[in-house]
C-alpha cells in the first residue's frame, strides 16, 4: 500500500467514527504504521495533522 493509499484509508476511517472519539494511534494502527511515522505521513499528504483533520481543519 503506498502512502496516498493509506492516508486515504485512514480519512475514510476518521470519516466513519467522527462521532466516536478516536485517537491518532488508533488510525496509524488501522493502516498499519507507528504513530509517528503515519503522522509525519498524513501531515505531508494533507498538510494538516490528524488532530486537525478530526476537529475541522482548525
């Protein structure tokens, strides 16, 4: 799975419990990286952290 893969997997994951709470470990695990490598992924696709994805884009 290449990254664009797994950051799309992970935004349809945070899409589907955005009423659940739910942590940034949770998705890296659900795509299958450690935390700080999916963050540092997410972050350089996106431009936002997780963090920010969840609450909005703030």
């Amino acid at each position: 799975m290449n990254y664009m893969q797994s950051v799309t997997k992970a935004i349809a994951c945070l899409e589907a419990r955005l009423s659940d709470e739910i942590t940034a470990d949770e998705v890296a695990t659900e795509v299958g990286y450690s935390s700080y490598h999916f963050h540092r992924i997410f972050q350089s696709v996106t431009r936002s952290t997780i963090s920010e994805y969840i609450r909005g884009g703030d």
